[in-house]
C-alpha cells in the first residue's frame, strides 16, 4: 500500500511539474500551434512571467514536495519496504514523465541543441564558428550561449550528434530527445551504483534527489555523462584484468573529454588508491573543484553538483555519512538558488547574495548540526 | 513676432540639416578593420612550425564559414608579414609572402559562395571581407609608393633574380 501511494506520488506530482514547467516556454519559442497546447501554455506562460511570487511559490512546493518524497523512498528502501523491482519502478515512471518537461530553470539543452546542430547540420566547426555567426539560424531566438564557440568537449560533441538525429529537425523532438539521451546516461549511473555498491539505498540517494530530477531529467545536464564515465573509468581501473584498465583509462580519458573537471581524478590514481579510498579523495577533489574553481569562473550550478554526488553514494552510509549528507544539504540549498531569479525576473541586483544565502543556510545548519552531533558522541564509532 | 518664428524656422532647420548631416557622415566612416601583430618572420626557429601549423590548420578549420575566417586570417597574416619584409628590403620573401596572402585572399569567396547556397546568411562576413579589402589595399598601395619598381635580387651563390615589384604589388591589388 505504501509502496503504491510513493508511486502515485510521484506520478502526481511529476505530471502537474510537467504542465507547470511549460509556462516557462521561452516567449520567442512557439513548440506546437495546436490549439489545446496554445491555450494553456498562454495561461501558463501569463502565470509565469507576470504572476512571479506566486510561480516562485509553487515552485518552491513542487521543491519540498520532490525532497519529502525523496526522503520517504529513502526511508523505504532502508527499512527494506521497498524492494528492487519497486524502486526500478519508481525511478521508470518518474524518469518517464519527467523528460517530457520544459527544461524551466537552464538554458543550457538549448545550447547543447544548437552546437549539434552547427556540427551536424551546418558542418561548421563549433569550436571556431559560433552559432550568432550565421545569423538567419532559427535556433538563435531561444539559445542564450549563441555567442560562445562550444563550451564542451569533443566526447560530448559528438555523442550530441546521436539525439541532435533523432530530433529530425523539431525542436520539441530534439529537445526531448536530448533530455532522454541524458536520462539514459543516468539510469546506466544508477546501473554502475548498484553494481559498485549493491545497495539500492545508493540507488535511491542519487537517482531520486531531486537535484538529480532537475538538473538532468528536465534540464538534460551533460554532466552526468561526464561523471558516468568518470565512475566507470574508476571502477574498472580497480580491477585486475589488463582489459578492464585499458577500457577504464579509455572510460576516464572520454570523461575528461567531456568537460575536464574530471582530470582531477587522475590524482588519487596516481597515488594507487582504491576502493572507499579512492572514492573519498575523488569526492573531496572534485567538491574542490566545484568549491573553489567553479565561482571563480562562474557561479555555483546546481548541476555541477553531480560531480561530487556520485562519489559519496557509491561510498557505504556508515563510513560516507558526513559526505552524503553534505550533498543533500548542498542538494537543498543548490535547488533554492533558482528562487530568486523565478522571484524577480533578472540576476543582478540582490540576486547574487540571496543566491549565495539559500545556499549557504542549508549547508551551514547542515555542517553545525552534525558538529553537535559529533561531539554529543552520537556519531563515535561509525566513522571510521 | 515675424522675427521670433523666422529665428525659430532657422534653428528647425538647422536641427534637421545638423541631424541629416550625420548620415554624410555615416557614409564617410569606414569601421577600422584592424590587421594582425606580424608573426613569426623567415630566419625564426619557429617560423616553419608556423607555417606547418598554418597547413593543418586548415583541417581545424572545416565547414564553409571556419574555412573564410581561415583563408582571411592566413590572407592578414601573409600579408602583414610581406609588408615587414618589404619594409626591410628583403624583396624575394616579400614577395613570397605576397603571392601567399593573395592565394588566401582568393579562396574566400568560393567559400562564402558555398555556404550562401547552403542557406547561410553571410551578409556580416561580406562586409568583413570588404573591410579586409580595403585594409589590404591601403597597405599594398603604401607599397607601391615606397618600394623600386623593379629591383635584381643577387644572393650570394646563386643567379640574380629581377624582380618586378611594382607589376607583383598591382596584381595583388587586382586580387584582394
């Protein structure tokens, strides 16, 4: 019964997400002239630009209802109410009806989309020629990066060209299809999770996050194939056969080659680490990387946040308690910095610094209570 | 009363002439089309890895639009590299140089003619290309004023090679 109601749950939730995301449609992108479709998405649209506090509040809803849910699968599968084939269900069916969303809170698969489609449309060079260079390209009145040569590297250059084919020239069908073909990639890092861990607890921690959920099933984050790699390179590398480590190198080489913050992971091999040892230094490496590098170029994206995630759920809970939870409270505050642009329709002013604070506040409690835990001698004994 | 709106007629009138006139000015004002720092020149240790790059570059740079930024930036390259070794009298490279830059200058247009037929809007890289044109001639005419009309190239051990400076520079004029 329970297992049925988390079910409905989801399906419930994820399928108004659905809807509520497509009011988000980019004014200058016209998805479908059908009439039913335009109707509600003139609503929706009306919703989310004009009525701010309003969409900023039920999206922050559609937040703590994916979190609680999130916990309560959790909660499930520790107790053992939730068995493997529930939870390949549970994660089908959100995945399922999750791609179908409007990527509402990043750009990015608009940019991916476009990239492709310089290289295999245009057979331009996007690495030289930037998309605002041809300026009669459709796809430039809804890409924001239109004035970047590609930011990724040639990995995802081309495996882009897999989805950017399968979209047959629609830009619905190509952004659907991108956002599956990234969903994929997830559901084999779920795949790799069980198989390094053979706890669906590490399953549900990643796979259901609702950062996960977000940034890869409805913005179709490339990192996540950057990161599957990484932790296919590493698991492989861990082995004794001479095939498995030239593909593992292969499989790290490729992820690197996606977007380099996965280089860093080259460190812990060096020093011959394995197992939670490796996975611990490869998680701090790349926390640092997100930490320190990341602001510096840019700001902190939610979804380079899945650096870091995949290592501290392949670790086991007892010894990787402080890293999980970190990354459920950056998880947490991570999601919330999409409130304030939602809130007031532009990034300046007290954007950066409310952005800042809804990061920082979840992650600092986060850090101070388990502190106190530590020092009540509540945790003593299960770090090891 | 016949005064005060005469005044006011004037100072209309030459608001809107004023204003008209920025369009005159508009017509006269050419955006600066800025050439490249000279590279590597003939005698550096890196001067044919540069070459060779240049060379392979032309790989890199695939797709119609790549190949016209490639084909203009070896054209200023060449060229600013001819006008350097012109200014130092070494006449045989320079005009080595030359003829390069010009064989890149030419093999533009195919380019921006391939990609128009494709669909691509190349409207901005016309322009630029003109823009490149006119750079050129500016230096190829400033050329033609401060070097011999011809001139006999003796290198040491070798025959002497006449040079028709002047009749290379106004086909290179001819070309870009």
């Amino acid at each position: 019964m329970k297992k049925l109601l988390l079910l409905a749950s989801y399906v419930v939730s994820t399928v108004l997400f659905v809807i509520f995301s497509y009011g988000f449609v980019d004014k200058n992108l016209v998805l479908s002239n059908n009439p039913l479709y335009l109707g509600l998405h003139g609503w929706l649209s009306a919703l989310a630009f004009n009525e701010r506090p309003l969409v900023t509040g039920i999206y922050l809803v559609f937040l703590v209802i994916f979190f609680v849910l999130y916990a309560w699968a959790y909660r499930m599968t520790k107790r053992r109410e939730l068995r493997g084939r529930d939870i390949i269900l549970t994660v089908a069916v959100t995945y399922g009806i999750l791609v179908f969303a409007y990527s509402l809170v990043s750009y990015d698969i608009f940019n991916y989309m476009t990239t492709a489609k310089m290289l295999f449309t245009h057979h331009e060079n996007p690495y030289i020629v930037m998309p605002i260079e041809i300026p009669n390209e459709a796809s430039l009145a809804f890409t924001r990066a239109a004035n970047k040569v590609a930011l990724y590297g040639p990995t995802w250059l081309l495996l882009s060209g897999i989805p950017h084919v399968l979209g047959f020239g629609n830009v619905w069908l190509t952004m659907i299809s991108f956002k599956l073909f990234v969903t994929l990639w997830l559901i084999g890092g779920l795949y790799l999770i069980y198989k390094v861990t053979h706890q669906w607890q590490a399953v549900i921690l990643f796979g259901l996050n609702p950062l996960i959920l977000i940034e890869i099933v409805v913005s179709g984050h490339n990192d996540i194939v950057m990161m599957v790699l990484a932790l296919l390179g590493l698991h492989l590398l861990q082995k004794s056969s001479v095939v498995d480590k030239l593909i593992g190198w292969k499989a790290l080489a490729l992820s690197i080659l996606v977007k380099g913050a996965t280089a860093v992971l080259i460190v812990p091999l060096l020093l011959k680490l394995k197992g939670n040892k490796l996975y611990r230094m490869s998680f701090w490496l790349l926390f640092a990387v997100f930490i320190i590098f990341t602001p510096l170029r840019e700001e902190l994206y939610p979804w380079y946040a899945v650096w870091f995630f995949l290592f501290a759920v392949v670790m086991p809970s007892d010894i990787a308690w402080f890293e999980q939870g970190l990354t459920i409270a950056f998880s947490i505050g991570l999601e919330l910095r999409n409130l304030p642009y939602m809130f007031m329709g532009y990034y300046a002013g007290p954007g950066p610094t409310l952005r800042t604070l809804l990061t920082v506040v979840p992650v600092g409690l986060y850090v101070v209570w388990s502190l106190r835990m530590k020092r009540n001698s509540l945790w003593n004994g299960k770090k090891t | 009363m016949e005064n005060r709106r005469n005044k006011g007629v004037r100072m209309v009138s030459a608001v809107i002439l004023l204003f008209l006139g920025t369009f005159f000015l508009h017509n006269n004002v050419f955006a600066s089309y800025v050439l490249p720092y000279p590279s590597y020149m003939p005698g550096n240790k890196l001067y044919r890895l540069s070459r060779l790059i240049d060379t392979f570059n032309k790989y890199w740079y695939f797709g119609n639009i790549a190949q016209v930024k490639y084909h203009l930036g070896l054209s200023d390259k060449y060229l600013v590299e001819a006008k350097t070794l012109f200014d130092y009298n070494q006449y045989l490279l320079a005009i080595d140089a030359l003829h390069r830059s010009s064989d890149q200058f030419a093999a533009i247009m195919p380019n921006v003619l391939t990609a128009e037929q494709s669909g691509d809007d190349m409207t901005q890289f016309r322009s630029e290309i003109q823009e490149a044109s006119i750079a050129h001639k500016t230096v190829i005419t400033t050329l033609l004023q401060t070097t011999p009309n011809e001139f006999l190239w003796q290198p040491e051990r070798a025959s002497a090679t006449r040079l028709y400076i002047h009749n290379e520079l106004s086909t290179a004029l001819s070309i870009q």
